[in-house]
C-alpha cells in the first residue's frame, strides 16, 4: 500500500467525528489485508468532486465517500464561496439564506443537519425541512423562500449504498460555472470547519424548521400549471392511477395533488413509506422496468388507466399504460417527454395561448423528435448539454432577453426528467404527474389512448427510436480507462457505425456551437442518427445514446420500426466491440 493512502488515510480519520464512519477506516488499516488495502486504495485514491450533479459517492468512511465530514467540508466551502459572492449581505448575520431538504437514504437526515448548522455558524440563516422532501420541491422553496442557496442530500435513483448532495444557486437551479468552479476551490481550501450546536443555532434564530409554509404553495403551484380544470372536475372519476413512490419522498405530494384534483389514485402499499434500502427493487429507478413490476401488477389488478412511478427523490418520472393486449406498456423517457411536449404546445394553441415566440429546450442526448414536435405547432427546440441545470441555464438566459430571448414553456431529457413550470428550476416528477393524469383525461375524451397519440405524432414526426449502453469501470484504474475509450475516439474517429457513414463529428471537451465545455463526443450520421458519448458525471460509467429515425412510408408504421432496430442493433454492435460487453 502507498505511503500516501495511509496517510490520507490517517488524516481523515483525525477529522472526522462520526464514530461509524472512523472506525471503518481504523479496521481497515489495521487489517493489512489484500482486500483491506485495495478497499483503502479506493477510498482514497482521490477525493469525492462535484459532477453534474454535484456530489454522489458510495456512503462510507474515506475521501472518496460520503460521510460527514466530506458533507462538512463541502458545505464549508459552499458558504465561504457564499461570503465571498455576498459580501454586503454576509456583512450581517442572517442576511445570507439557504434551505435544505433531504431524501429517504441512509445518512441523509444526519447529513443534512450537518450541512445546517455549518451554515449557521457561518453567519447563514437556514431553512431545514422536517422531514422527506423532494428536490423540486427544494428548488421552489428556494425562490420562494428568496434564498442564496440550497441543497438537497440524495442520490436519486442509485443503489441504496449510494447517497449525495447536490448545490443550487439563487435562481433554484444546481450550480453551473462558474459558481460550481468556485465552490470546489473553496472546498478544496477548506482548512477549518466551523460549526454549532443545534440549540445554539435554534437560539440564534439561524435555524428553522419548515414544512407547510413551502409545502402549500407548492402543492398550489402544481395545480396553477394544468391546463384543463374543468375537464379534471368533470372527468375524474373516470380514471384510476396506480402509483408508486419507490421508497421514497413522493407519496407526500402527488397523493395529495392528484386527490384534491378527485382522481382516484392507489399506491403501492409495499413502496409507499420512505426506506433507505429499497427493500422491493434492485434500483429505485423509474428508468428501469424491474422497479415498476409492484405497481403494474397492481395496475393490472386494479384496471388502472395509467402506471406512475418517482424515483426516491421525486423529480424523476416514469409510466406504463395499459396496451391493447390486455397489459401495460412502459412509456420511456423520450416517449413521455414528446407527449408532454405535444400536449403542452397543442394546449397552449387551443387555449390561444401559445406565444409566438414559444420555444422547448431538451439536452443533447435527447430524442430528435422533440425538435419535429416543436415545429409542427410553429415553435423552436434549444438544445443543451446533459443536466437540467443547463436547462435552467437557458431558461434564466431567456427571461434576461439573451439568445433571443425566448419564452420558455417546456423542457425535457432522455432520462425521465421533464419541467412545466418556471417556479421550479429542475425536473419535476411531481409536476409530470399531475400533468399526465390530465394529458391522460385529455386524449381519453377524445377517444385515444396515450399509446393512440404517439402513433398519431409518428405518422406526423417519423419514428423515432432510442439506444442506451452503458459501462462501469469500477477502482482507481476507472477513470483512465473510460479517458483512453474517449480519447481513441478522439484521435481516431470511426468512418461508419452501424454501417452508416458519419457525415460530421462533434466534440465538446472544449465547448462547440454555443455549449460550455463537456467531456462529450457526438456522431452525426448520414442518415439523420445521432450516436452521443460521455462519462458519467455522478457514476463511474461512460454512456453511449443514439437517437435514430425511420420515416413513415408506403410499408406503414411497422416497417418503419423494424428499420430503426436494424440500424440500432448494428450500431450498438459496434459500440460493444470498443467498450466490451
């Protein structure tokens, strides 16, 4: 074992106070194993750094886990970037604000207290929720509470080892350059923590706990963003939701949203309350099909007209609806975020408030049907990179009259996450929901399944088909390993994928065509497919998306989707041969 692991070793279990989290790093130095050495190695080869979506680690003892130190650390640095940024409000004690909420993983009620009350001895005045919140609930509360900052401790949808935290800025979005540079200098300057006791904290009028007064408004902004009210009065008790919250913190608002709107909605007992291990799931992840079985079998049972799933922390959002075979069909990502987007544009343009300068904005690795969708009514599709923050980024651009100052009505990614509103700078499963349920009762007066209507905007749009790979590349050696596959792909570029010539490569280590700089490489093929790949920002896994589309001819809707699983399959073939299986 190197000389610096040990010490690295040693110095954090100097500085840390958490009794569990010590003594796991002592057993481990005093073991001297083989096993026992590379486990000291991982935890501390490196530090835990901010990704796309801020930190995110194994929980554990180490550099390179999360634990309460590293939650300190991190959240030291947030508030002396914070001084620094406001001085004049840092002057005075309380002026500065932030707000924290937390999910159902382990750790994350301690982990959250902790970040409170460094705030506090900071001088910042701090909102703590008390108990399970989501994170676009966090987002709201922010603005709503005129904060300078939030965060909310969650790992989304990973493994019930996992838990992390992610920072947002003023504006209720997660921190982009270059705060997010900042901070991270700061973090990484760190060399005495402050902080204070809870009843010190409480004392000094730096601590507040918080619940209905963001819960309510809230709860009332979601509704304010349907569409259709009387519709909803008058149509539902005609549908039946099944739902389920993963474990985790959505039963809280989507039970009551959907309830006050009269629609019957049944949660899966077994996943209703907040649980940490995730007991009934392998992931807690709406994108997987393993963690709907519960909720359609009980949708099944039930005769449910649509399946609803969040993951632990509410902004991501999943469905099933029933199909024409007697089961349900798991509606993806890009799926649900075309029928968002259409339903929203055609909403807006029979309700004749459709602005002429309406315009959606989607991530880079997003479908490119999104962007026929937005033309069909007339408006415009903004891309950005992946991460909602960079949404929000546009967003905040717009309403500043900058890039042609658009108005916003919708944006959306591949992995399940969409936004309807402006009060909430993140995606929001919470939202989605509410806005399902009615998009659901819409095309059901009308005499159509959802299933129906996406038919309906292939004939219009071409069928469209998405691919996804990805690969772990665990220990030390992982991020050199997934640097290599990007950099060959760099300096040799392939000549075709899927036996399709590549007509124009995009890369944007650097920043390309107005996007900030991203470890990300794109191919644009001849035939309109576009094949993306980038590392991981919270996982230690490169990921590969291709986003292909067959037109609608003379052989119908069925030769078109056998055409883009053939050009898939191909294409994924030649993925693998690089990366492996």
């Amino acid at each position: 074992m190197s000389q610096n692991i040990i010490e690295r070793a040693k110095d954090y279990i100097s500085k840390e106070k958490d009794a569990s989290f010590k003594q796991e790093v002592e057993k481990l130095l005093n073991d001297g194993g083989e096993a026992a050495q590379k486990e000291l190695a991982d935890r501390f080869y490196q530090n835990l750094e901010f990704g796309t979506g801020g930190l995110r680690g194994v929980i554990g003892g180490g550099y390179n886990r999360m634990n309460t130190l590293v939650v300190k650390s991190a959240t030291q640095g947030l508030a002396t970037y914070l001084i620094k940024t406001f001085p004049q409000k840092a002057a005075k004690s309380g002026e500065l604000k932030a707000v924290i909420a937390y999910d159902s993983r382990h750790y994350s009620a301690e982990f959250s207290e902790a970040c409170a009350l460094i705030f506090a001895a900071n001088g910042i005045k701090t909102y703590l929720f008390s108990s399970l919140r989501p994170t676009p609930e966090l987002s709201f509360a922010i603005r709503h509470l005129g904060c300078d900052t939030g965060i909310v401790v969650t790992a989304s949808h990973n493994p019930p080892q996992y838990n992390g935290y992610k920072a947002y800025w003023n504006d209720g979005s997660q921190v982009i350059p270059p705060h997010d540079v900042g901070i991270i200098e700061e973090v990484n300057n760190v060399k005495e923590i402050k902080e204070i006791s809870k009843k010190e904290a409480l004392d000094k009028g730096l601590l507040q706990i918080i619940d209905k007064e963001v819960d309510e408004p809230y709860q009332a902004m979601v509704k304010s963003r349907l569409f259709r009210p009387a519709l909803i009065k008058e149509k539902a008790h005609e549908v039946k939701i099944v739902y389920t919250p993963l474990h985790g913190t959505g039963a809280l608002h989507v039970e009551k949203v959907l309830g006050d709107l009269g629609l019957k909605v049944i949660t899966v007992p077994e996943q209703r309350e907040g649980n940490g291990d995730f007991p009934t799931v392998s992931f807690p992840n709406p994108e997987e099909a393993a963690a709907l079985e519960m909720a359609i079998k009980l949708g099944e049972k039930e005769k449910a007209d649509v399946v609803m799933a969040t993951d632990p922390d509410a902004d991501r959002f999943g469905v099933a609806v029933p199909n024409k075979s007697g089961g349900f069909t798991l509606v993806t990502g890009n799926q649900m975020g075309v029928l968002l987007g259409d339903y929203i544009f055609l909403s807006l343009k029979e309700l004749g408030k459709l602005p002429k300068n309406a315009a959606m904005v989607h991530s880079i690795v997003t479908t490119g049907m999104q962007k026929r969708v937005a033309a069909h009514y007339g408006a415009e599709c903004y891309e950005c990179l992946t991460g909602f923050k960079w949404i929000a980024d546009v967003m905040r651009k717009w309403e500043h009259g900058e890039m042609g100052g658009k108005t916003y009505v919708f944006g959306t990614e591949e992995s399940y996450g969409y936004n309807v509103e402006t009060e909430v700078r993140d995606k929001d499963g919470v939202s989605a929901a509410a806005l399902t349920a009615e998009m659901t009762l819409y095309w059901r007066s009308k005499g159509k399944s959802l299933l129906d209507r996406l038919d309906e905007l292939y004939a219009i749009c071409g069928y469209w088909q998405e691919l996804g790979i990805s690969k772990y590349f665990k220990g030390p050696e992982g991020p050199s390993t997934m640097n290599g596959i990007m950099e060959e792909y760099r300096k040799n570029p392939p000549k075709t994928l899927g036996g399709i010539s590549i007509a124009k490569v995009r890369d944007i280590k650097n920043g390309a065509d107005g996007l900030a700089p991203s470890d990300v490489l794109q191919f644009f093929l001849s035939d309109g497919t576009v094949v993306s790949a980038r590392p991981s920002g919270t996982e230690p896994k490169i990921k590969f998306y291709a986003s292909c589309c067959a037109e609608v001819g003379s052989g119908g809707l069925e030769a078109a989707k056998a055409e883009a699983v053939r050009k898939l399959d191909a294409i994924k073939k030649d993925i693998r041969a690089v990366i492996g299986d």
